[in-house]
C-alpha cells in the first residue's frame, strides 16, 4: 500500500455533531481526493486538493468541507453530521493531477462513518 | 452523476474459469482505468488504457476500449480464488477546473475454489 493512513477507521456519532475525518500521507504527493462509496453509486469524489491550501469541489460536497495546511495532512469535516452522509469514506493520492501523464490514484483503506 | 457502468453487477465464476467484466460510459475520455478491491479495503489500481489504444495486458488481465462504442472490458484469464472483489473501471471527466476520476457502481467478482 502507498503511505496512506486514514483516522479513524471507524465512527458512530450522532446528528447534528461535527465530525473531522483525517488522511494522512507519506508519500508528499501534490493531489489528494475525498471519495464517498455507497452501495448502488460506486465512488463519488467530494472534495479533492491539488497544494497546500488549494482545494475545489467535486461531485457531492454539500455539507462537506475540506483543509490542507501541510502537504502531507487533508481533513475532512462534517459540520453537522446528517444520516445520509453514513458511508465510507476514502482518501486517495495521486502524484501528477488526473489526466496528466496517465496518473493512477493510490486509495487509503477507508473510514467507515455511521450516523445515527 | 456515473460516467462508468459495470456489468454484471455480480459474476460467480469456478476457480480456473475466465472472468468478464464491462464498463460502458457516456462521454469522451483520455484514458480509462480499471482498480480492484478488496472486502473492507481500499481500492488497488489495476491498469490504464489510453484512448488510442484499443488492447493492453498486464500478467492474466487484458483490457480492452471500443471508444465508437464507449465501452471496455476486463478479462481475467485462469481465474484463482484470491481475484474474489469487487472491480470498478473510471474514468477521467472535467469537471471544474481540473480532472477527477469518475468511478462506476462495481462488479462483485466470486471466485469458487
């Protein structure tokens, strides 16, 4: 596995509570990714970040929001959890930005959030 | 919204048998990736078509891309009981100011010893 480490790896809170997400890596590449995978809609990316303090939407980032203040650190808050945000959640790095040079992503093993 | 699409959803195949995957998508692409994961895992990048070509193999998988038909396949040949996942093709899309990868919904791969 590439040096992707997401914390915690499991979470139960309840609606209406913050929640921060954390991936850390290793591997001081520029682009890290937020994806979301739930049953019947594969991987959908909510937030991603191409430096330090760049960050943009993706697809589903409506109560999401994201930080990068170090290269190798990109959060991910929830500022009121709500039941339809249970899901697992995944980090992914990529070397170059997607589409340049045929990059792959390299993906964390996941943090399976529930709330209740 | 998807721009990939698996099928099957779900394949259970005999340990020793070729497996058949399909992605089909609906816009233009530069390339089109394949990743394989593992139960409670993250997922694994598999390999990477270019939109020229059009056939790419990598030990006991083969991919192939039909661009007039926007659809490609995944073949694992002599399948073993360790290919057991779930496989998913993405594809790159512009969406803002940069490109992200756009995954499918998956196909369950079970491989029966």
């Amino acid at each position: 596995d590439a040096g992707i480490t997401q914390s915690p790896r499991h979470k139960v809170t309840e609606t209406g509570t913050p929640v921060t997400l954390r991936c850390h890596q290793t591997e001081n590449h520029r682009y890290m990714y937020w994806y979301r995978q739930d049953p019947g809609h594969g991987l959908r990316l909510i937030h991603y970040s191409y430096g330090v303090k760049d960050t943009d939407k993706g697809e589903v980032s409506d109560g999401y929001s994201v930080s990068r203040s170090k290269t190798e650190d990109f959060l991910l808050t929830l500022e009121s959890a709500t039941s339809s945000q249970t899901s697992v959640y995944f980090c992914a790095i990529s070397e170059r930005r997607v589409g340049a040079n045929l990059t792959p992503l390299h993906f964390g093993n996941g943090t399976r959030l529930t709330v209740t | 919204s998807q721009q990939g699409e698996e099928d099957p959803q779900a394949l259970s195949i005999q340990e020793g048998e070729n497996a058949t995957m399909n992605c089909s998508y609906k816009t233009s692409i530069n390339n089109l990736q394949w990743y394989r994961q593992n139960s409670g895992r993250g997922l694994v990048h598999l390999i990477l078509i270019r939109s020229n070509e059009r056939e790419k193999h990598s030990g006991r998988l083969r991919v192939t891309l039909d661009t007039s038909k926007k659809s490609s396949s995944l073949l694992i040949t002599a399948s073993r009981a360790a290919d057991t996942a779930s496989y998913f093709c993405a594809t790159d899309a512009t969406s803002g100011s940069a490109r992200q990868l756009t995954f499918g919904s998956g196909t369950q791969l079970t491989v029966l010893p």
